[in-house]
C-alpha cells in the first residue's frame, strides 16, 4: 500500500509540475498578447486548468508575473551561453535583439510587478543575471574587435531598455532602433 501512495504521490507531482508549465506558457503567451493585465480566468482556461488549480501554483496575479517574468529572463540568460560561434558581434546583436523584443513585447509587466502589493521588488529584479548573460557577450565581442572601445554592459542595457519601453508592443520598430544603434557601436573601419 506504501508503495502506491508513493507512486501516487510522484504522478501528483509530475502532473503538478505540468500544470504549473502550461500556466507559465499559456500566461507568458497572454501577457504578450493582451499585456499584464490579461485574464486569470483566461491564462486558466488557455492552459486547460481550472481556476483553483492556478491559484494553487500562484496565489496572486503578482506570483504568476513573477513567476513568468523569472522564467522569460532566465530562458533569455541560457540562451546567451548556448553555442557560441564564430561571429561574436552577431553573437552579441542577436541576443540583444532577443532582450529588446522581450521588454518591447511584455507589454506593462515591469511596471505590473512594481505595483504587485505582494511583489518585493529587490526580490523580482533579474538585472545581475542579465548582466552576467551579456557581460560574456559583451567580452567576446570586444575581444574580436566587433565593438567600440568604451561600450559597456551597462551601456547596452540601458539602450535595450529604453528601446524596449519606448517601443512597447511594437517589436520589428524595437529591432530596427536597435541595429541602427548597434551599428554605430561597431568598430570604425580603417581606409578610404
């Protein structure tokens, strides 16, 4: 008998772990459509859970924003590591491409998370993880020679940022901003 209340027990959490996934997917899908303010009933019912299901995983709009803006960045972050080739200033520009269009497409969730009245906002914020992610890019691409001398992190984050506000739920405008600012941040070619 012990042995089938564990078994149960492992298939709960299995499942629990699935439903919890699918709210993350079916909200992160929602809140880039409809913004941070998108239906609970809705991310629910787009999951295939019922409401008390996501209330058991998250137990306020300010969790599950949480919750996918963590997963969305630390999604981003692996991906900055994944595979790097030979070309680290496409490299760098792509992965902040990625970054931009994130911000410019989670239309209100920053600023959602900051009102959340159960959201800490020092325990939210994922700017050390980012910068780790792009710190990397950043070195590679100044040591092939791809990037000004004096670029920084810092100094990409905030023109991602701010490209990504002022361009909110417009994200091929956000990509164009980018390159042209990243175009002017490329080394200067030499010659006539």
């Amino acid at each position: 008998m012990r042995a089938a209340n564990k078994n149960a027990e492992k298939a709960l959490r299995a499942d629990g772990r699935r439903n919890r996934e699918r709210i993350l997917a079916a909200a992160e899908e929602l809140i880039a459509s409809d913004g941070a303010q998108a239906s609970l009933e809705a991310i629910a019912r787009n999951a295939g859970v019922g409401s008390a299901t996501l209330h058991r995983h998250f137990a306020s709009r300010g969790a599950l924003l949480e919750a996918v803006f963590r997963d969305g960045v630390a999604q981003l972050c692996a991906r900055a590591a994944d595979n790097p080739g030979t070309d680290p200033g496409a490299e760098l520009a792509a992965w902040l491409e990625e970054l931009t269009v994130y911000a410019a497409t989670h239309r209100g969730l920053a600023a959602a998370l900051l009102a959340a009245p159960d959201v800490v906002p020092e325990q939210v914020c994922c700017t050390a993880m980012v910068r780790e992610a792009l710190d990397g890019l950043v070195a590679r691409a100044a040591a092939a020679g791809a990037l000004n001398t004096g670029v920084s992190t810092g100094d990409l984050l905030l023109l991602a940022n701010a490209i990504g506000v002022a361009t909110e739920a417009d994200p091929a405008t956000a990509v164009r901003l980018l390159r042209l600012a990243m175009a002017g941040m490329g080394r200067p070619r030499r010659g006539p």
